[in-house]
C-alpha cells in the first residue's frame, strides 16, 4: 500500500464517519529545527488537551479494528532528543487500544550475539504482520544518533547505514507496510527544564541516565548527526515527519491527528450489544474460607 494514496482516501471517511478534524494551519515561513517559531500559542491546559485525547482515542480503536478487519500492518518510528516525549506519545497512542493489536518495542543494549549480526536484523524481526500496528520507540536510527555521538559507531559503519537505509525501507514499504516516521524536537531550554526536573522527582529520576548526563553537553554534535540523517534517509516513500514538542500536551494531539490521517481506516459496522441472562444460583453456597483481604486504608 503506497503511503502516497492513504492521505486521499483518509479524507472523505472523516467527513462521513466523523473523525476527528484538524483545524487548517496557515502557511509559516521554514524555521531551523534548533529554533523555536516566534509566537508559540500558551502551553495547552489539562482539560481541553484530556477532552481532545478522548475523542482521537475512540478514533484509535477505530483504526484498530480496520486494521485487523482488513490484515494492514502499520509500523510507527518514534526517534528524537533526550526529553523530547517519546515515551509520552506512545502512552497516549496506546492507553485505550489492545497491546495485542499495537505493540510497542524499546529494545535494550544489544547482546553479544547481536552485535554479531547484520546490523537491521534485531529490528526486522519485529515487524508488523497482517492487522499489527507496531510502534518503535527508538528504532534503528539509534545508529545515526546515539551510536554515532557517543562514539559507540565509527564514522564508516554509520556512513554505510544512511547509504543503505534507504534501501530496506524501501523494500519495508514495497512488502505492504506502511511506515511512519516521527521526529519529536525539543528546544535547548526546554530539554534543559525536563532533565533538571527528573533530577528532582522521585518519580523520574529513572529516566535520568549516565548517558542522558553525556549526552546533555552535546547538544550540537546530536544536531549534526540529526541533519545527516534526514538528508540521507527523508525519503519520499519513507519520509520524517517532524513535531515540536515542548508543549508535549499539543505536541501528542498533532501527532495523532497526523497519524490517523496518514492510515487509511473507516470505521467498523459492528452488532448491537445483547448481554445474555445470568445463570441462577443453582444451589451455590459461598465456602466459610478465610480470605486474605488487602487492606482497605484509603
């Protein structure tokens, strides 16, 4: 399926089925990445942006069953900064949809074994079959980012990775997949907010890394090695879609809605529900057995 034709027939379904609508952004002028557009609208407020997710939820389920109904397999790349709110998108993607259906992959540190093979092999097994919505949460760009910045990828081995990334996602996309990637971009100063803060919270100071401490100090070198692999691998079958994120609240909305418009889905006809009777007691006796019960203390 040609991501090309998903965006044409995406179109008539909202109107008809009701999806949930964008509102038509006007033409701006190109911003560098590492510069924040002048004019940012306030920072998105819990209600209206918990009153958005719900109606896209309900859209996310409806994606869902077309994508079951119809044997699509769609694969989502999240890649960006440190902070940039990966983990946070996918949690909105996911919390009302079944695991089985959208299943998140964050792989760990290679093994030895791995390091011994072909370098896309650990990622391609992971790929969606008929009716699975796969979501990497980091993915094989680790090679183009992380890896080539901390040194752990020699300039050769990432070389040969853009020249030849290209190609697999080309034959990714030729296999019927449709592929999606997203590139979530912080400012400095908002990276600079979020890290300090997990330093302060107790309930994120695990997401606070020796590594993200490296990386912290080399904002630029993460900022060449991002512009060298858009201009290797922004691709027109296999394009990056880039959200600015320091508003994380409008950041996961926009990338929603761009999700759903970018997967073509309509929505499922399903049956009215009829519960059935309960069954009688049937002369069931609850048993004098001395359940341990957790305590009651809120």
């Amino acid at each position: 399926m040609k991501q090309g034709k998903a965006k044409k027939k995406a179109a008539p379904v909202a109107k008809k089925r009701g999806r949930v609508k964008a509102k038509k952004a006007a033409s701006a002028p190109l911003v560098p990445l590492d510069t924040q557009p002048a004019g940012e609208p306030a920072k998105m407020k819990r209600r209206e942006y918990e009153d958005q997710l719900e109606k896209m939820h309900v859209e996310l389920v409806k994606l869902q069953e077309w994508v079951v109904k119809k044997g699509l397999k769609v694969c989502v790349i999240f890649e960006g900064r440190d902070t940039a709110g990966k983990g946070g998108v996918i949690k909105a993607i996911t919390e009302r949809v079944s695991p089985r259906i959208f299943r998140v992959v964050a792989l760990p540190a290679p093994t030895s074994r791995e390091r011994s093979q072909m370098y896309m092999q650990r990622y391609v097994k992971h790929l969606p079959a008929a009716g699975e919505i796969v979501i990497f949460d980091r993915s094989w760009y680790n090679r183009a980012g992380v890896e080539r910045v901390m040194g752990f990828a020699d300039e050769e081995t990432v070389q040969t990775f853009l020249q030849t990334t290209p190609m697999v996602e080309d034959a990714i996309v030729k296999s019927g997949v449709i592929l999606l990637k997203y590139w979530l971009e912080v400012s400095e100063e908002e990276q600079e907010k979020r890290l300090k803060d997990r330093a302060k919270d107790g309930r994120k100071t695990w997401k606070l890394t020796p590594m993200d401490l490296k990386s912290y100090s080399r904002w630029y070198d993460y900022s060449r090695a991002r512009d060298d692999m858009f201009a290797a691998t922004d691709t027109a079958r296999a394009p990056w879609y880039v959200a600015r994120t320091d508003d994380k609240r409008r950041g996961r909305l926009n990338i929603i809605q761009h999700l759903l418009e970018h997967v073509p889905y309509e929505e499922t006809k399903r049956d009215k529900v009829k519960f059935p009777k309960r069954q009688k007691r049937g002369g069931y006796v609850e048993p004098d057995h001395p359940y341990r019960y957790v305590e009651e203390r809120n």
